[in-house]
C-alpha cells in the first residue's frame, strides 16, 4: 500500500535471477565506472511476457542477458520480492520483480538476447562479502542479508519482501 492506502499501480511484472557460483560470488549486469557515468550494477532479468510464468520468464531472461541456460523448475522460489519505481515529474512507473535462485559453477557471462541495450552489459561476479565495498549497488543490505541467507540453505517459504528501490528523473 502506497502512503496514501491506495493499492501500488503495478505497470509491469519482472523476474530476476541470483545466480551464485560455488565460491559465493553472484553474478551482476549493469556496468562499471567511466567517465560520462557511476558503476550500475543489477540481478539479471527483466519483465515477464503476456501468457508466460514467472519462472519461465527468469529462466528465459538469464540466458538473454547471461547465456545461462537453466530449466525453469531449477530456479528456486520466488524468494523474494521488490519494487522499482523510476519517477518523473508527470508520472511514475512501477516494476514489480519477483527474485528467483540459482546455484551454477562459474561461467563466462554473455548476452544472447536481441534487444539494443543489453549489447552494451557488462558482468561481474562480485563475492557477498564485497557487496557492501562494490560501487554501484543501490540499497544493498537488504539484498545482502537475502544472499547471505539463501547460501547458508535457508531458503525462505514465502518470498521476502526487498525495499523498494528507483530513480527520480528530472524534467528534460
């Protein structure tokens, strides 16, 4: 609910993967500092399409934007749930992500899917430990505590709710 006691207007439903590799490091996309912009880093994933499952659309974004191949009923969860909101002076759009596990060996990330903006990702396997020291996350500690969680088998029965994370964006 929003601050209001209205119902928060969903715009889109995403699935997001936690890839974790089998030295606890998990695999992010966005990009690293330059110049022109901050380090960025996300989950891997994106939003579910008309008819598909939530798990089926994990499954077919990881190996879009990772070339992680995975069957959709080896994705555990959801174990979690967030939203993201980017707000603009005239409007506000809301994801909401639903976040799924997977434990993989490590493997060398690479886009696969078509769509002109993942050509440009970047990957890093960040070790949790160095969540906290990594630029480029946004609200960190609630994903970490998840993480941290998740890899000691303490898999949640229903999904945990994550802060809501955004942007604000300025009038062009």
């Amino acid at each position: 609910m929003s601050a209001t006691n209205e119902p928060t207007r969903i715009d889109r439903r995403g699935a997001r993967g936690i890839i974790v590799d089998e030295q606890d490091c998990v695999l992010f996309i966005g990009g690293f500092a330059t110049p022109e912009r901050p380090a960025r880093w996300i989950l891997p994933g994106g939003g579910i399409d008309p008819g598909e499952s939530m798990r089926d659309a994990a499954a077919r974004e990881l190996y879009e934007e990772t070339g992680l191949r995975v069957a959709p009923a080896d994705l555990v969860g959801p174990v979690a749930r967030q939203y993201y909101r980017k707000v603009r002076p005239d409007s506000t759009f809301t994801q909401e992500n639903h976040f799924f596990l997977v434990r993989v060996e490590r493997f060398a990330p690479k886009v696969t899917g078509g769509d002109a903006y993942e050509q440009d990702l970047e990957f890093n396997w960040i070790p949790v430990d160095d969540f906290l020291t990594t630029d480029g996350f946004e609200q960190v500690e609630p994903l970490l505590h998840l993480v941290k969680r998740l890899i000691s088998g303490d898999v949640p029965a229903e999904p945990v709710e994550l802060d809501p994370i955004g942007r604000q964006l300025d009038a062009a």
